[in-house]
C-alpha cells in the first residue's frame, strides 16, 4: 500500500512537492483554499482581458527546464517560451533605456553615461557567472538543515568569491558610479526584501539572471506554467482538490493522523505544507506543536508587499512595451519607506505590465495593463488609499508617454494587502514572502521540518530557498527529498 501524502496548497511550491512525491510512489492529495490552482499565480479573465494575477517576470528558464527534466519531460512538452526582445524598459527623471536581449545595444548605452563602463560590466558579469553557478545550481538544493550541508570546498574556498560579506549596493558601487546604471543594476534585488547596502553581494547572480540569460515569456502568460504543473502533476497521479480550506490537523503520538477542512478528513502518512508557514505555524497548530512564536514571526524581515491594478483599456497604447520600470523618482526614498520606516510611499516607483503587447491577451485594438507598485508589508490598506495611488501612478504614466489613459479604461481591479491575506492568509499581507538577507539565509531560514511532529514539512516562499517563482519550484523539491530520505525510501 502506497503512504499517503497531503499537500496544501497549489503554488509553485506546493505543485512542485505533489510532483515530486508522487513521482516516488506516494498516494499525493493536494488541498487548496481556492477555486482554482496557482496561489499567487492565478489568473482572472474579465471581459474579454486576460491577467496573470501574481508573477509576470520569467527569468532562469534553466530552472524550469532542469525541474520538467526530473521527470523526463521538456518545458516544449507544456508550454511555449519567446525570449522578449527588449526585455524590458525603464524610465528614469531624465533619460530611458530600452534592455535589449543584445547586451551589446545596452552597453553603448551606458558609455554614454559612463565611458569605460562596458568592459567593467563584462568583468561584473562574469563574477555574477560564477555566482549563479554556485548559488542556483548549488545552495539553492541544500534543505538547510544542517551547518555542514555547506562543508563544501566552492563555499569555504571560495568565501570572498562568492561575495557573502559584502553587500550588493558597495559591489555594484565599486565597478560604476553612474546612478541610471547603478539603479538599473540594482532593481532585481528590490523584490529580495531589503535595501541593496543590506543586501549580501551574492545577489548580483541576479544580474546574470537578467541581463545574460533573459527575460522570456510563456505562451498564454505565467498562468500556462501553473497549467503545465497541473497536467504534469495529474499525469502522475494527484488528486486536486479546490475550495477545501485546511483548518486544523488531527495529531496523535508527535504525528498528524489526518487534515481537516470543513467537511472533510484526508489521512495522511506525510503533510507538506505550501500554504503561508506564518499561517500553519500560528493559526492551525496547536501552541505545543508550533516551531515558533509569535515574537520570533514578528521579528522577521519580510519582503514586499503590492498594491497592483488591472486595467483592460479600450485603445492601443504607444510606448509601453511588455514591461516597464518607473524609476523617475528617487529610488532609495521608496526603498527606506519599505524597509526602513515602513510607510506608503511618498512618491513611489511603479512597474508595469502590458502582455498584449506579446500576444492577444485583450480584446481587438485594446490593452492589458497591470501596475505594481511595491510597498511595505503590513501597512493599513483601504479603498481611499488605493485610489489616491491610483490616480499618483496614472497621473506621472499619461504625462510621461504623451497619452490619455483613464478615460479609456473599461474594466478595473485593484489588489493589495487586505487581499493577499484574504486569498493567501499571507502574513502581514506579503506579496514575495520572506526578505533574502544574510540573518534570513539558508539555515537562518524557517525550518522545512516541524520540529515536533515528525511527518509535518513547509516548502514556499518563507521556507528555502526563498521568494521567486524558480525558487519556489526548488523548494518544493527540496522538501520532497527530504520526505522521502526521513522516510527511508531513494532519493528523488
């Protein structure tokens, strides 16, 4: 007889660990809250107008490709991917840069702004090279359990290399001094949670990320990679289950016999739990089983939060491409009203997302817009607070492309804290889970393993290896691995 697994909830992480278990033989039932899969990755279609609720940015496709390839499958076998061409555009006060995917346009660019800084950023690149190798084909798969997981000759030799005491903000600093490009390489690690001089330089590994492997996209949105998962996940047999809300555990002996929603039991031999770890730690456990406490939650560093708008708009809009970064304010002002005194911002940096720019995502001659602008988690969230930024952003986007816009706008959602806890428990409204300092880190991270209770386990984004969508995948993996070696069955 096959043990039986429950997984709760259908993200990345969640899908990833029903994936892998099943793959091994477990009997998998995975449970989400919601009524339909994806987490944060869900879709919403309105009126003809398509929208990827959460994720919008593709990078690492060798992440994606190497997860599909544990189970003998290709990316191609699910989905599509273009490479878009440019990647991405950023406004700044006084200047703009398209991204393109040839560096070679990118780096006349920045010779203009500042001369000799095109060979500095091949030597910038290579170390980030090297860093990617290490940290995403490497640390990233380390469940982070033990100090000696990184008893390992590339970490211990290879210390200073790997830049893991210095900060992003003072390495970027010492190859440039332009700030256009300094912001330009410093943005991939606005999302990691903290400020870039508190962020460990090993993240410059997102710049390879960026700006060597690309920015691509999937065909039909993020949402066909949740679909991919799903069939996936079904070709090895697990059972998916929607609008069934785990709301506690039957526990006997230092184990769960059983998860509870409403109306339903489901036995379980193992419980992985993708669901938000505040959330299951605090609220579904009882206080004798939790890893820990509600003051040890509330002095975690957490990335940001959003406060996102759907538009369907019913004109083309010109100058916009797929994506594009508002950076025409000051960027350490919106970075300190995040993470050092958390505020809604003063006049905040915006992101915006226009995927009908790539595909037929919006009815003919019409747009799909999503605008984020990132802020600190936790802050009082209201109707009045998100139209007033509402009408900040659309006011600063329709001066700066020349172009009227909300006079066009036929359908309209906006999405921020107070939703995020609503369809995700997300603790204190986070959009990106945990902040990647160095304090948060691997084995700095919350457990994997319930300490007490021997067959509970936690993947996503507040466990390894941290926020992102190719983390979350990982970590699903990871915390299927270890399910399966404490269990002494062969590794995945």
């Amino acid at each position: 007889m096959k043990d039986k697994a429950v997984v709760i909830g259908s993200g990345f992480a969640g899908l990833s660990a029903a994936i892998s278990l099943a793959h091994k033989g477990y009997e998998v039932t995975l449970l989400e809250k919601n009524d339909m899969p994806g987490g944060r990755a869900r879709q919403w279609v309105k009126d003809g107008f398509i929208f990827d609720l959460g994720p919008s940015w593709y990078w690492m496709p060798d992440v994606f490709e190497a997860f599909f390839s544990k189970f003998g499958k290709k990316v191609s076998d699910y989905y599509e991917l273009y490479r878009l061409d440019p990647a991405y555009k950023v406004f700044f006060k006084d200047d703009e840069v398209e991204v393109p995917a040839d560096l070679t346009k990118l780096k006349s660019w920045m010779e203009r702004r500042e001369p000799g800084s095109a060979a500095k950023l091949d030597k910038f690149l290579k170390e980030a090279a090297y860093k990617y190798e290490v940290g995403i084909n490497d640390l990233v798969y380390r469940p982070g359990r033990s100090i000696f997981e990184f008893a390992d000759w590339r970490v211990l030799t290879g210390l200073l290399k790997m830049d893991l005491l210095t900060n992003i903000s003072k390495h970027i600093r010492s190859y440039f001094s332009d700030p256009y490009i300094i912001q330009l390489l410093e943005f991939p690690v606005l999302f990691l949670g903290e400020r870039a001089w508190k962020t460990p330089a090993l993240y410059s590994l997102m710049n390879y990320a960026d700006l060597v492997l690309g920015t691509w996209y999937p065909k039909g949105g993020m949402y066909s990679v949740v679909k991919a998962l799903v069939s996936l996940a079904e070709e090895k047999g697990v059972t998916i289950l929607y609008n069934q809300e785990v709301k506690s555990f039957e526990i006997a002996h230092n184990q769960i016999k059983a998860v509870l929603t409403e109306n339903y039991r489901y036995e379980a031999d193992v419980v992985i739990a993708g669901a938000d770890y505040h959330h299951v730690d605090q609220q579904l456990l009882p206080e004798k089983y939790r890893n820990y406490s509600e003051r040890y939650w509330q002095t975690r560093k957490m990335a940001p939060s959003s406060l996102l708008f759907y538009l369907g708009v019913n004109k083309r809009i010109e100058g916009l491409p797929h994506h594009t970064l508002f950076f025409d304010r000051d960027f350490a002002l919106h970075a300190e009203e995040i993470y050092g005194k958390p505020q809604w911002p003063t006049e905040p940096l915006f992101y915006i997302s226009v995927t009908s720019k790539t595909e037929k995502t919006a009815p003919e001659s019409c747009e799909n817009l999503t605008i984020l602008i990132p802020l600190a988690p936790g802050l009082e969230d209201s109707e009045q607070m998100r139209e007033k930024y509402y009408h900040v952003v659309m006011d600063r986007l329709e001066k700066r492309i020349g172009q009227e816009i909300r006079p066009h706008v036929v359908v309209k959602r906006s999405y921020a804290m107070n939703d995020f806890v609503k369809d995700y428990h997300a603790f204190k409204g986070n959009a990106y889970g945990l902040a990647n300092t160095l304090l948060q880190t691997a084995i700095l991270k919350p457990s994997l393993k319930n300490k007490k209770l021997h067959n509970l386990y936690y993947t996503g984004q507040l466990t390894v290896p941290g926020p992102g969508v190719p983390p979350s995948l990982i970590s699903g993996w990871v915390v299927a691995n270890e399910v399966v070696k404490d269990m002494n069955y062969s590794t995945v």
